[in-house]
C-alpha cells in the first residue's frame, strides 16, 4: 500500500494542475467569445456605414451628373432623358 501512496498523490498534483488549467482555458474562452461578439457587433457598424457612405457617394454622383459638369455629360443626358421618360408616364397615367 505504501507504494501506491506516491503514485496516488502524483495523480492528484496532476488532477488538480488539469483542473486548474482547464478553468484557466474556460476563462480564456469566455473572453475570446465575449471579444468575438464585439468583434460582429463592430463589423455590423461598419457594414451599416458603408452602406450609408456608398448611397452618399451614389446621390453625390447624380447630384453631379444633374449640374452637368463636362466629366459626366453623358451621364447628364441620360439621367435627363430618364427624368423625361418618367414625367411622359405621368402625364400618360394622369390623362387615363
């Protein structure tokens, strides 16, 4: 019996050190989960502002094809005619 003593409380050294370092892990894991979360959460955000910036950016460009500055004729003659198109449908559906 006396021999298995050193064995055993070898054993347990080790149980204990397995324990403690599984809690250690657990934690870690936690925090990693809790730092991924922010993590989805920020990118929601930046999604969101890129969504936004690219719509400004958009109205910012048809803004500009409207005052109908040289680099975007075409793009100005277009949007006119589209505009003209729209307003010949109205007046189609207001005279039914």
């Amino acid at each position: 019996m006396s021999e298995l003593r050193p064995v055993i409380d070898s054993l347990e050294g080790r149980i204990s050190k397995l324990l403690a370092r599984m809690t250690e892990l657990e934690n870690h894991n936690r925090d990693l989960r809790k730092e991924l979360g922010n993590s989805v959460a920020t990118i929601g955000k930046q999604q969101e502002e890129i969504g936004t910036l690219r719509r400004s950016v958009d109205s910012l460009k048809a803004a500009n094809a409207l005052l109908g500055s040289e680099e975007n004729k075409r793009d100005t003659k277009l949007k006119i005619n589209s505009l003209i198109r729209e307003i010949d449908y109205c007046i189609a559906q207001l005279a039914d």
